[in-house]
C-alpha cells in the first residue's frame, strides 16, 4: 500500500511531463542494464568465457624435468616472533636439493623478537637481512633480489607454510616463455573468516583457467616465483605481487599457475581484520594500475586486456554497480510497475537480508550459516572496495604493512 501511494504520488508529478518520465525510465533501465551486466560479467560471465575458450586449447603445461635451479626463498618479515621460528623449521624440510635452496627472511625494521630468532637458525644455512628505515615490503624485495644470486627468486610471507613439493612444482612450471609462476594459497579449515576461505576457492578456480586462457593477471604474495633475470624491481609503494605480474606481462613474458605448489594460511582473525586488509591491497592496487594503463588497452594485447578489465577494474569498481543496481531497480519499481522489476528488487532485499543476520551473527559472536555469512562477507568485501577506491581518489597509498593479531582465543 505504501508502494503504491509512493508511485500514485510520484507519477502525479510528472504526467504533466511525460517526455521527462519517459527520459528518466529510459536512464533507470539503462543504469540497471549496465551496473547489473558489469556485476554478472565479473563474477559470472568472465570465468565462464574463459572455461569455453578452454575446452579448445590445449594446456601449455611445462614438462616436469630434472633439472633443479637454484633458488632464493625470500620471506618477508615485520614484527613476526610468533610465526617466524615455524615458517623456518618449514622452509628447512622443503624437499628441494639443500645445495640449491637459499633461505633468506629480511626484517623490515622489526623491533620485536624475529631478528634474534632467525639468527639462531644462521647455522642452518638460513641468512638474515635486516633493513633499517621501515621502507615496506616491495622495496625490501628489491633490495634483497639484487643481493641474492639464485636462478629463480621465490617470495614468501612469514605466516604461510608450504606443503614440501611447493619448490619442486612452482619450479616445474618455468619455460622460456614463462617469467613468472603462481602457487595455490589454501586457508585451514580451523578459520575464522569462512568468507574468506570460501573466495579463494573461487579465485583459485579462476587463475586455473586464467593460466591456460594466457596469463594470470596477478600473483599471490604468500607463494610465487620469479626469474631472476625477470625481475623488474618495483617502487616502493607498489603492491609487488600484483605490479611484478604486469611487468613480466608487459615484458612480452607470461604468468602461470601451479595449483600443486600448496601453501597454507590462517584467515584473518576476525572480518575487521580482513576489511583492513582488502582496504589495503585495494588502495594500493588502484595506485598500482595507473603505471600500467598501457595493458589495459586492446590493441596492446587483447586477451590480456579483457583478462585485467573483466578480473581487476570491473571487480574493483562493483560496488558503484551494486549501488546502482538497487536504485535504478527502486526507481523503476516506482515508475514502472511490471513483475519482472519487482520480483528482482525482491530478490536484492532478500539479499541483503541476509548479509543483514550474517553480520548481526558476527557483530554478537553467534554461529551463523553459510546462508548469512556469504552474503555478508561479499558485502563487507565490496565496503573495503569502496573504501581503497575513496582512498585512491583522496591521493591515500599505503606502503608499509602490519602483522596481524593472529593469536586464537
């Protein structure tokens, strides 16, 4: 009744200008149609594209040989006593020729325990390099990859432990045409943030078929590779797994996917640290994809081109296109009275009924369903989008990093 008294009211007040009514449905369903195709094509469309494209060629897989390169594990540490002695003892039972495997950590300036711990495992063939000045993650990888001598430079975080043939299948994977190869993050089953497990799993099924399509359009921080004679150093407040990626690309070289090289990860400890986390990595990708506007266009590389749109800038702006679907959808409700708009508008509420009680449950710390906690996570996931975009276009970057509170309850 409410509904209809909005609409009687509404179309009173234009019927003395119907070509305004009729200009203002025409832009209402033209803002619906665009917002709604952009969020169906990044999460939907784009990675079935991808499967179709696919099934007709073949995977350029490289041949497992055996040869053994030398390697630089590089692990990036801050403040990480809690974890560190762990990721170590782990690195040292890789199954990779001890002779070829250089484990370096470098400490961005720590001041807590990770030094000293580290240290005690110089012995063991495990090196430290201790970086004054807080300079962040990228340029701490710039600087250790120019000491390091090693053939193919792995890098690493602090809280990510690798199954032992994660060395042996990211090496795998290299060929002459290769300069780059992404590993598989994993998260364990005793997360916090189902959310979060639950989109790497998709992410993880993407980059499956990215890689045989014709290259990742990023890397994952915790586990990839790179050649050595590769490596393109990056600026300091660049996020490097992403920006690595597109240099190698841009270099005329491809990124791959080895889903058997596994490392393992907590989630977040809790959705707010996961939102700070995605508030981060946003902001500093939209200030990462300004240096590489060149890939973005089709006559560079089309493949490529529709891979960054569909998978990146589309992702990223998907929370402008959910904004506009929901109020294009309500003002064509109110202008247009036809089922087909009302049963989805219906569908979105319901939605975001949903996210409502997923987030009510972790407002509270009550157990909640994968029903609610989807939807939430989703949401909140698209808030930390917006937020890195709002970032962005304040001239906000972030260039350091801090080690999450990981300890469990």
């Amino acid at each position: 009744m409410v509904l209809a008294a909005v609409r009687s009211i509404l179309l009173q007040g234009v019927r003395e200008w119907r070509g305004l009514a009729v200009i203002l449905e025409v832009v209402l369903i033209v803002m619906f149609l665009l917002s709604g195709f952009a969020l169906v094509h990044t999460y939907f469309l784009y990675p079935i594209t991808l499967q179709l494209w696919t099934r007709f060629v073949s995977d350029r897989r490289a041949l497992t040989s055996g040869d053994r390169p030398s390697v630089a594990l590089i692990i990036a540490a801050y403040n990480e006593e809690e974890v560190i002695a762990e990721k170590i003892e782990n690195s040292l039972q890789l199954e990779y020729p001890k002779n070829e495997l250089n484990i370096v950590v470098f400490s961005d300036a720590s001041d807590d325990r990770t030094d000293e711990i580290v240290e005690g495992y110089e012995d063991e063939g495990v090196s430290l390099v201790r970086i004054e000045g807080r300079v962040g993650k990228t340029e701490c990888q710039n600087r250790v990859a120019d000491l390091v001598d090693e053939e193919i430079l792995v890098f690493s975080d602090a809280n990510s432990m690798y199954e032992p043939d994660a060395i042996s299948e990211l090496v795998s994977r290299f060929t002459s045409e290769v300069g780059c190869v992404v590993g598989e993050l994993q998260y364990q089953k005793s997360s916090d943030v189902e959310g979060e497990s639950v989109y790497w799993r998709y992410e993880s099924w993407i980059k499956r078929l990215e890689s045989r399509f014709y290259s990742l359009v990023t890397g994952n921080g915790s586990i990839y590779a790179v050649k050595a004679d590769s490596y393109v150093p990056q600026p300091a407040d660049a996020i490097s797994d992403f920006t690595e990626p597109l240099s190698i690309v841009r270099n005329g070289g491809r990124v791959v996917y080895a889903p058997g090289a596994v490392a393992w990860e907590e989630t977040e400890s809790s959705t707010a640290d996961e939102l700070q986390r995605r508030v981060r990595i946003v902001t500093r990708s939209w200030n990462s994809i300004v240096r590489f506007r060149d890939l973005l266009s089709p006559f560079r590389n089309t493949r490529f081109a529709y891979q960054l749109w569909s998978h990146k800038v589309i992702r990223w702006l998907s929370p402008m296109f959910l904004f506009g679907v929901l109020v294009a959808n309500i003002g064509l409700v109110l202008l247009a009275p036809f089922a087909v708009f009302e049963v989805m508008l219906a569908g979105q509420l319901l939605f975001y009924l949903f996210a409502t009680a997923g987030w009510a449950a972790d407002r509270f710390g009550i157990e909640d369903s994968i029903a609610t906690h989807v939807p939430f996570y989703f949401l909140q996931a698209n808030y930390g989008l917006f937020l890195g975009f709002v970032d962005f276009i304040r001239g906000n970057n972030i260039v350091t990093w801090e080690t999450s509170d990981r300890a469990k309850e």
